[in-house]
C-alpha cells in the first residue's frame, strides 16, 4: 500500500471530520474540536506547523557521516529511531468513528512495533476507551506507554495499576488535559494538579512517570523536582487551548534549562522525519507523532501507521546524511538555523 492510496482511504473513511489535506497545519479544520482540529481559531495548531516551518536544515556533504545510527532508549526500551505514536482516543467523535476504538488502538500499537518503535495510549470521558487502551497493550506484551487524563488521584493510581499489570513500560498524565470541558460534561472532572499531588503520583508506581503537555522552563523544572522522568513538551496539538505558543519555540527555551536533567520529548506539528530533525536539534530527546498516524490507520490500519512511521524514519536517515549527523547526539543546534531565534 502507498502513501497515495493511504490517504485516498483516509479521507474516505474520515469524510466530515478531516479532509487530509495536502499540509496538514490546522487551517482548513480550526475550531473542530471535536474533531481532527485546533480549539477556535485554531491559532495554537497553526503556531505549532507556521514555527516548524521557519527553522531550516544546514546541508552539509564534506563529512562521514554515511550510515546515521538512529536507535535510542527510552525507559529500558530500546528503538529504532526517537519517533513515537502520541496518545489518541475518540475515534468515534474525533475521527467519524470508520475505525473502533478498539481497531485504531490495536492498528497504532502494532504498527509501530512492526516499524521499530512504540506507541501510547490514552484516556477520555467515556471509560471503556482506557480499557481497549489497556488491552491492546496487554496483548501486545505490554509494549507501549500510557497516558491517562488529570482525574482525581485515586482515579489516575487505578489506571495506573492496570498499565502495571499488562506490563506497560512507562505511564504518564496529559496535564494539560486539565482544562477539557467534554471531560467534565461527561461527569469526568479533571483539573490542575500541585506539585503534592503529583508527588503522590509519581510515588505512586515503580514505572518511569512521564508529564505530556509541558510548556514553560518552569514547569519543566517543576517536572523535575517532583520526579518526573520524562516531559512531553506539548499543547495537545493546539486543541486545548487557543493561541498558545508553538510546541518549537517553547521547547528552544525549555530544553535550554533542563536538558539532561529529564527525557524531553515533543509533539505537535510534526509531519516528517525533517520535522523530527528539526524537533532534535532544537534539544528534545524523542518525539511523538498524532494527526499523520491517525490518517495512516484510517487508511490502512496497522500497515498505514507502520508506512507513515517508516516514511518519517527514512526522511530522519536522509537529513542525517544531509546535515553530517552520523548519530542522535550529533543533531544539535548547529545543524539549524533558526528564523524566529
Ligand atoms: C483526535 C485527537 C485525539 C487526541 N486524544 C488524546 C488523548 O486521549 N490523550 C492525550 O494525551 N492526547 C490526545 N491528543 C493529543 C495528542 O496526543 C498529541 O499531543 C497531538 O496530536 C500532537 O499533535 P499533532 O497531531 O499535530 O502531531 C489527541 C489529539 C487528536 C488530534
């Protein structure tokens, strides 16, 4: 199956909720939250791609660099290149419901191992999407992470077990769930969390506690002080929060403060392995990738989410040897140039 004919299936298949469009930057779908879109004008999506866009590659050709290695690790895990599969639930209101839940978890979790990485999986308002969630995971020996919403604590810890159990390799919280109306509308109530409470979760679990949806250096400090393994430096894809600033520009400024101190990953934006370059030499670690995987599994199930990943690891191996990068640690700031610094 082709990336043309992929897509052709997607846009079928998500005919009314996402258009799958040539550039997929948040113009077309603002305001479709819920949806594929940003939340109202759909600025925070639009930032995310626009900033992406303004940081370019230095090509260089006079070096060694002939066969870039990509593997890294994460939590034990070892994987072929830093390209995850972002938590995504909703498929029925976010999506046009083609795919069950439980089809589209199952065609991201397998098509990123048969890729060579992992996925995560997420939590929403109505339950039994954390369940498929979960057993998608078990089934798959566990391998895969997961993100549950900023319920109340004792809420979190459950589901916490219950990623213990299957033997997931980490768990996490999209803080900046926080603010998520259809949660509460659904009687789910979610909200901030002080740094006690977070303490309380991340002493919770002996797994690698990862905070998603980081947007400042000092939450990224605070992500450190209460133990936090991992960051994701993200606004949900622009769909919590209008107008915020781009996940690029927020993590220039965070990874200038706690790289090293914390595993930095990023999302939002993300199209292309030249996109995840760019997201590498501006200090993250690894990244996760939403909307692109999305269409991949609409598209052609466990096999579209595994040619979209292998696509984005080809173009990665590309402006490696384009950018005389021979590893992971050599893709820094150097191998770019910054219009918005
Ligand atoms: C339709 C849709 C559903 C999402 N559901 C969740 C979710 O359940 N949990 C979560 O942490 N993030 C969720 N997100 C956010 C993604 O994990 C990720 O942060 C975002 O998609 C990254 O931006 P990108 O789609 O531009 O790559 C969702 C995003 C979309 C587009």
């Amino acid at each position: 199956m082709d990336i043309k004919e992929i897509r052709k299936n997607a846009r079928d298949k998500m005919k009314g909720f996402c258009r799958v469009c040539p550039v997929c930057n948040g113009v077309a779908c603002a305001g479709e939250v819920p949806g594929m879109g940003g939340s109202l004008t759909g600025a925070a999506f639009k930032n995310n791609v626009e900033d992406l866009a303004k940081v370019k590659l230095r090509l260089k050709t006079i070096h060694d660099a002939k066969e870039p290695d990509m593997r890294c690790r994460f939590f034990q895990e070892q994987i072929d290149f830093p390209v995850m599969v972002a938590p995504i639930t909703g498929s029925q209101y976010n999506m046009g419901g083609a795919l069950t839940e439980k089809e589209y978890v199952d065609s991201v979790i397998k098509g990123s191992i048969s890729s060579g990485t992992m996925a995560m999986i997420g939590d929403a308002a109505v339950l039994s999407m954390y369940e498929d969630g979960i057993q998608s995971l078990k089934e798959a020996n566990g391998k895969g992470i997961s993100i549950i919403k900023p319920r109340e604590n004792s809420h979190i810890i459950e589901n916490i077990r219950k990623a213990e159990g299957v033997g997931a390799i980490a768990v996490g919280v999209d803080i900046d769930g926080a603010g998520l109306v259809t949660m509460a509308l659904k009687g789910q109530p979610v909200g901030p969390k002080t740094v006690e409470e977070l303490k309380e979760l991340v002493n919770s679990t002996k797994l690698p506690f990862i905070l998603k949806g980081i947007m400042t250096p000092e939450e990224a400090e605070l992500a450190v002080e209460i133990g936090a393994k991992a960051i994701v430096v993200s606004n949900h894809g622009g769909r919590v929060l209008d107008s915020t600033e781009s996940t690029a520009k927020a993590l220039w400024k965070i990874s200038k403060v706690v790289k090293g101190k914390i595993t930095i990953f990023v999302d939002s934006g993300i199209r292309s392995g030249v996109d995840v370059f760019k997201m590498l030499a501006l200090g993250a670690d690894g990244v996760l990738v939403g909307r692109p995987v999305i269409i991949g599994a609409f598209g052609g199930y466990e096999e579209g989410v595994s040619k979209v990943l292998n696509d984005m690891k080809n173009q990665l191996y590309q402006a490696m040897i384009l950018t005389g990068s021979k590893d992971l640690k050599s893709i820094d700031s150097t191998k770019i140039s910054i219009e918005w610094k």
